[in-house]
C-alpha cells in the first residue's frame, strides 16, 4: 500500500555507498551482514525509490587498484547506475581510512603525504565527472590533532588552503563544471579537527583563491555533537549563497557521531530543518539533493536496512508536509506579522550607511521601557509548531 509520503526520483534523495552499504562493524565488534557490492546496493536504492547514489572513491575501487581494474569498475558502474535510472550527483574521496593518512591528508606536516593527498583527490574528482557528479565534498576527518605540539595550527590552514587552491585551479583548467563543498565536524577521529564548525568554513572560503566555486556540507550529526544548531549552520550557508551540499541524520547532543535514521532523534530540530530546506516559510528553497549520510542499526539483517532507507526518505516528506500546514496556519501567519510590524519605516534606516539615515535614526523618539513590555507569544507560537508535527493541528 502506499501514500503521499512514499519517496520517488522527483524528491532528490540520495544515500551514500558507505551508508546503505555499512554491513555493522563497529570497534567493538565484526561486522554482522554480509557485504553487499556497488552493483547491488545501487539496485536495492532503486527500488526504494531514491534519486541517486553517491560515492568514496574507495567506496567503488579498491585502494591501490591499476588503471585497467579502475576503468572496467567504473564503467560498470556507471552501466548499473544508468539502468536502475538512478544519477551519480556527489562524489568524495577517502583521505582517512589508509594509515599514510594517520597525521592528517591536506594538512600532513610530511609535504610527501600532502602531495600524495592531493593526488588522491584529483583522481577521485576524474571518477566524479566521468560518473556525472556535479559536487565534490571534501571531509577533513584526519585534518588535525590530539596535542597541538604537532604543529602550529596557522601552518595547518595554509597548507589546507594550498590544497584547495591547487585542486580549484587544476578543475577549471580541465574545463569542468564542479563545485566543491567542505564538510565540518569538530572531533572524531582526530581529538580536535581543523575547521571544526560550518562557520569556520565560510570564514575559511573566503580566503581561497577560487572561493566562487567552494561552498559547504554541513551535516546534522556534526553540528550536534557539540551542541550546535543544524538550522542555524544551513541558514546562515543558505543566507551566504554556499549551502552546495547537505548531510541528513540523526545524532543525540554530547555522543560520538552517530549517524542515525533522519528525524529519530530532536524530531522538532528536524522539523525546522526541513521547513528551512524546502523554503515553506517564504523563503527560497534549497534545490541540491536531499543526501542521508546516516547508517541502519546494527541489530538489522538486509531487510531492516532498505526499511531504515526507506523511514529516511518518508520523515523527509511527512516533515515537509507538517512544515507546509504549520506556514499556513493563519494563526502562525498572524503571531510572526505582528512581530514585525514596521509602520514608520524604522526598519528602513539600519543598513548601508548614509548621513540621512543617521540623522533619522537619532532623531528617532524611541521608549526602551515601553517596548520591554510587549510580549512575542513565542510560547504559542512553539506549541503551535509542536501541535503539527505532532499531526494534531491542520
């Protein structure tokens, strides 16, 4: 049987080969499915009704693979995805999992390892545009430090920049229309990673030579754990014009990263976050894929793992749904309008500055004390929010 919130193409969804693809291994125990190839797990997304399929270099082929194994895997590949109907619009490489990578990739003291990084990655963009991948996410996940004895942190962001500067150039000097997006995470593995925060990255982009073409991945489980806010990171990515690529996942405050079913944990969180993606407050909406990095439980044979794809995808749409009828909800509607009412045109003044304004602005009569008085009703507005997502109101 199947209802409105039954995920098809049109939606954008994607998943990772290493998200559906993850057989439970954990540190402290094997893995507990049986491993599944790219060819099946491209089928198996099919099926349930995604968009597309993204992709690790190593996720596809194998670390240290000739050329003639990398192109007869990739041009499978890519035949799978083309029959299954599916799309290849993220690809990323792996600069974390290989032990050369133990001091860090782009940002190893060992000019050797940066140079082999870099290297790496421009073999994995070239698999990207070969599969079709408009964006190119970057994840610094051994880019950093346990004891900053290491190295100076000042020497670690400009080698960082160096590499992006490097692969920015070699891109558009290829001809190619990619985009790359960073994606922030504040430790894990590395005791502190560098550009830990997404408002770390748009600082940090802002200094590239080619920062036109690089934007941001900010994910749900990476800004929780140290008690961000998921909403503020993508709306200020969003007000930037660098939201390129988005995370979605689940993750409780305070734990390691945990990669969980979208909207299973801070279901209220995730409600905000979908109203600021699909733009039902009046805003523009986000148009890039719809990704879930997130992982099924252990405990869950095959089966439990298309069931956890497929209550990704419906949250996504029953959220989406809640967050329409609560912008349309008149009362909703009435309390934020009277929030800022602006009769006089005050709201005018405050921007560029211009002697006219100033002048406005200080000849203003303006009460402190009558304005402390009034009350937002932000208490009804939020148990308005909770009462739809809840489905218990419109």
């Amino acid at each position: 049987m199947t209802d409105q919130f039954d995920p098809s193409p049109s939606d954008r969804f994607t998943f990772g080969l290493w998200t559906v693809g993850n057989p439970g291994g954990d540190p402290f125990g094997p893995a507990v499915r049986a491993s599944k190839s790219p060819l099946e797990l491209v089928e198996g997304l099919a099926q349930v009704g995604a968009w597309g399929v993204n992709l690790h270099d190593n996720d596809l082929i194998p670390f240290g693979s000739s050329q003639s194994e990398r192109d007869r895997i990739v041009t499978e590949f890519r035949a799978a995805v083309d029959s299954a109907g599916l799309c290849v619009p993220m690809a990323t490489t792996n600069l974390f999992s290989h032990p050369v990578f133990r001091d860090g990739a782009f940002t190893a003291s060992d000019p050797k390892v940066r140079a082999f990084a870099v290297r790496k990655a421009m073999r994995a963009i070239e698999t990207g545009v070969e599969l079709g991948a408009e964006t190119i996410v970057f994840w610094g996940g051994r880019e950093g430090c346990e004891s900053d004895a290491c190295r100076d942190v000042r020497d670690a962001i400009g080698w960082y920049r160096d590499a992006y500067d490097f692969l920015c150039g070699w891109v558009k000097e290829q001809g190619w229309d990619l985009r790359f997006a960073l994606e922030a995470k504040p430790n894990e593995p590395r005791g502190d990673i560098y550009l830990a925060t997404t408002g770390h990255i748009l600082h940090f982009i802002e200094t590239l030579e080619h920062s036109e073409m690089v934007g941001v991945n900010p994910e749900v489980a990476h800004e929780n754990m140290p008690g961000l806010s998921m909403v503020h990171a993508v709306a200020q990515a969003m007000e930037a014009s660098k939201l390129f690529h988005v995370d979605l996942n689940a993750q409780r405050i305070g734990r390691y990263d945990q990669d969980l079913r979208f909207g299973s944990e801070d279901a209220k969180g995730a409600f905000f976050l979908v109203r600021l993606l699909e733009g039902t407050g009046g805003y523009e909406r986000y148009e890039g894929p719809r990704h879930f990095d997130a992982h099924a439980y252990r405990t869950e044979d095959w089966d439990g793992v298309w069931d956890f794809a497929r209550g990704c995808m419906r949250t996504y749409k029953i959220l989406a749904a809640r967050a329409a009828a609560f912008d349309a909800d008149p009362e909703v509607r009435e309390i934020l309008e009277a929030g800022r009412v602006d009769t006089d045109g005050v709201g005018e003044l405050i921007g560029s500055f211009d002697a006219e304004r100033c002048a406005k602005l200080e000849a203003l009569e303006l009460d402190p004390e009558a304005l402390a008085q009034v009350g937002k009703r932000y208490e009804r507005l939020d148990q308005l929010a909770m009462e739809h997502l809840l489905g218990v109101r419109g």
